[in-house]
C-alpha cells in the first residue's frame, strides 16, 4: 500500500493554494500535463442562482458547461497529489529494490473551493458529485469515539423499548 | 438587429417576407438568417432593384445593395446571428439539436418576431432546409394566417428572398470581419478563408489554430466533421453523454478511468469493475453517490 505524506501542506507557504483553479469536467481528458487553460477556459457568471449558489457558463471542445463553485465542508481539504521525491532527510536517494519500493505520494498544492461542471443541465443539490459530501457527516458518526455515557444511552433506551 | 422594433405605417397592409441564410456551411463563425419584407404591392417595385441571390453577387455590389435596401423606406429587415460556440454547444448538446433544426427555429424565430411587431404578413417565401414539404407543413402548423411557399433556389426566383440573402450573407461577412477571438496568449490570425472546409485557406488556418488539449478557438464550430478529423491526432476526450449512448454503461466508467490511469486501483478490482459504476457491490447509500474505497494506491 502506498503513502500520502501531507507534512508540507499544513505548512501555510510551502505549497501553493490553488483554490480558485480547480475544476471537475463531466468528460476525461486523456493528458496530464500542463496546459494553457487559462488562454482558453474562460467561465462567466450567469445570472441564474440555484439554492444559494451562483451559477457559472463556460465551454469545453464545443460543448456548454454549467457549473457552481463550492467551498469544501469545513474540517476538510483538497489536495492535488504527485510521486513524492522519494528523498529521505539526508536528501540522499533510497536505497531499496524494487519490490520494496512502495509508491509514495505528497501534496503538490492544495485548496479549498473548486468548481464542478455539468454537460447541459444546471448544478443542483441531487448532482452526484455534492451528494457525495453526504459521507462526511456518516463517516463522521462511524468513526467518533465512543463514550461510556453513550452505552448508558444506548442501553436506556434498549430497556425503554422493552 | 432588424430595420425598426416598431411596425412600419405600411405594417397594416398585407406584406410579404423572403428568408434566406448565410453561413451554414462553413466550419467557423456564425450562421445568419435573415428576412426582408414589404408591402404585398411594393414586390414589383422591389424586382426592378436587381437583388440576385447573394452568392452570385462581388462583394462590393452586395455591400451597395445592403446599403441601399436599408435606405428604402418601404422594406424592413431583420436578421438573428447563430454564433459557432452556440451552433456546436447545441449540435453536440445531451439531446442534439441536428442543423436543420435550428435553422427552422431560426427562420421561425424571425417570423415571430416580425409578427409580434405587428406586421401583417400574408406569405413568406423560404429556401429548401430538409424536406420542402415537410418543412412547409412544420411552418404552416405554428402561423396558420401564412401562406408558406418553400422552395429550391428561393433565392434567385423571388426578389424578397433574394433581398434576404443579401442581408444574411453581409451580416455574416461582416460579423467575421469583425470577430472578437476570445482565445487569448496564441498568435491567433484572421486569415480564417472563407469558412468552408475545402478552403485551402481556411485547411491551413485550422491547422495552425488547433490545440492539443482545447481543441480550436470558439470562432470555430467543433461540431463539423471536419473538426473531429483535424483533432484525431489530438488529445482524446470522452464524454459522459456519449459513453452512455456508444456502450450503455454509466456515466462513472471515466472517472474510473481517470483514477486507475493515475495509479489509484481497487484492490480486488476485475477489467469489467474498472469500466462499470464505481461503489459497486457496496451498499445502495455509496452506488448512489459513485463513492468507490480506494485500497490500493
């Protein structure tokens, strides 16, 4: 199993925020590189508002984007993750073979908003990609510790029932 | 645009309207129709100002002709300009929009808009776009008051659509002409051609202007044929909507994609689960919102 290191996230200045940068396009791009989206992605804000949100028009090989732009549930982060220098502190290469070597990943940026687009049809609250937040909050409720003043609870309201 | 938003005095008077289109071929900038009409009995007046259809015109003639037609109290215009990001956002939309459509709702848009003036318009005169006769039904089921001639040539039998071609075809050289490139940082020039795809010209300039990821600038209409061949070389780009209509599987098998391509698997994960929807096998709550456990990364 691989690795994500974020140490050098949570430092404030060591990795750039690129918050205002990010989108998720309804199609697959099959690049990954640098490009010059800027030049060409040029979204506008539309004057339609949905559940608070404003939303946003822009185009992609012909064909119309709408989308909104959210802010991250607060507690969370986005992260863009690359192959980590794989250097340890004496800045020396490991050595290991290479069944060894697991793959290592670390932050290479990081934000806080991004904007989703949909092909054709307006963001909304039943759009897959906000519903997904929904596990925040079951994950949440999963993993909080127990307390013993929750087992009393729990087993009151068990004698309740009965 | 049009001559005047409000009916002209002659308005009341039975009128008749040529439509004509411009545009609607090449692979860059915008499609215009445009209508001209005038008083049922100005038409004779009308053929003795020599309108021929657009395109066997020299430039500076049809220029002229615009210019004058303008100036003549006794016509009116109006054009509606189609631009290529709309023309492509449409022909490539989620439910396609092909171009015949959209010229028919053009041309029914212009007669609308007219009508809604208050001009009294007794026949309109149109240039073939599909079936003629089905075309012909289609318009005399939305303005039953029309009688609705649509044929062949329109454009060099009847003078008012002639006319119309004239304004169409100005409108359009002008637009491009003109044409504001949104595509900022390239060195992009405007030796577009003429816009068809046969142009040498207009060959060239595609070439130039392509780019690997974006594909061209918005002047062009990216859903022409020609477009797909000049990016076959380019980066490809799959889309939900036609992943779903090319091979049924739903719209998650991209992501999927995108994710193993940067190294993220599912463990126990089979060909079949890479392209079929993510959270898979996992309970309803997690299919529902395409949430898929990572194990392997």
């Amino acid at each position: 199993m691989g690795t994500i290191d974020l140490r050098a996230a949570a430092d404030e200045n060591s990795v750039p925020d690129i918050s205002s940068q990010v989108h998720q396009l309804p199609c697959c791009i099959r690049f990954d590189g640098p490009s010059q989206v800027s030049h060409y992605f040029k979204p506008t804000s539309s004057e339609v508002e949905i559940d608070g949100v404003r939303t946003e028009e822009a185009h992609f090989r012909g064909r119309k984007l709408q989308g909104a732009t959210i802010s991250l549930p607060s507690g969370y982060s986005g992260f863009v993750l690359g192959q980590a220098s794989n250097r340890n502190a004496n800045g020396k290469r490991k050595a290991s073979s290479p069944e060894e070597e697991k793959p290592c990943w670390e932050a290479k940026a990081k934000f806080d908003r991004m904007t989703y687009w949909n092909h054709d049809t307006l963001p909304s609250k039943d759009d897959t990609f906000l519903r997904s937040f929904h596990w925040f909050s079951i994950a949440e409720a999963l993993h909080k510790p127990v307390k013993a003043e929750d087992f009393v609870a729990v087993s009151h309201g068990e004698k309740d029932k009965m | 645009m049009e001559s005047e938003c409000l009916a002209p005095e002659w308005g009341s008077q039975p009128c008749v309207m040529g439509i004509d289109e411009a545009g609607r071929g090449p692979v860059l900038g915008p499609m215009v129709y445009g209508c001209l009409y005038c008083p049922i009995s100005y038409q004779t007046s009308l053929a003795s100002l020599h309108f021929a259809d657009s395109k066997t015109l020299k430039e500076e003639k049809r220029e002229e002709l615009y210019e004058s037609l303008k100036l003549d109290k006794s016509i009116g215009w109006a054009v509606d300009v189609i631009g290529p990001r709309e023309l492509s956002a449409n022909m490539l939309a989620k439910n396609k929009i092909n171009l015949n459509e959209i010229s028919h709702n053009s041309a029914m848009g212009l007669i609308k808009r007219v009508l809604d003036m208050g001009v009294l318009l007794t026949e309109v005169y149109l240039d073939t776009v599909g079936d003629p006769e089905k075309y012909r039904v289609k318009l005399c089921e939305r303005f039953s008051s029309i009688k609705f001639v649509v044929s062949k040539k329109a454009d060099s039998l009847y003078p008012v659509v002639s006319g119309a071609s004239i304004v169409a075809k100005v409108t359009r050289d002008r637009a491009l002409r003109g044409w504001l490139v949104e595509e900022t940082g390239e060195n992009i020039n405007r030796n577009f051609g003429s816009g068809y795809p046969g142009d040498p010209e207009t060959k060239a300039w595609l070439e130039q202007h392509k780019h690997s990821v974006f594909g061209f600038p918005s002047l062009v209409r990216f859903s022409w044929g020609t477009c797909t061949t000049h990016l076959k070389s380019e980066v490809e780009v799959a889309w939900e909507s036609d992943e779903t209509e090319e091979n049924g599987f739903g719209n998650s098998s991209k992501r999927q994609a995108k994710l193993s391509r940067f190294g993220f698997t599912n463990k126990s994960e089979s060909r079949s689960e890479e392209i079929e929807s993510s959270g898979k096998g996992r309970c309803k709550f997690l299919q529902a919102r395409k949430i898929q456990q990572i194990t392997q990364f």
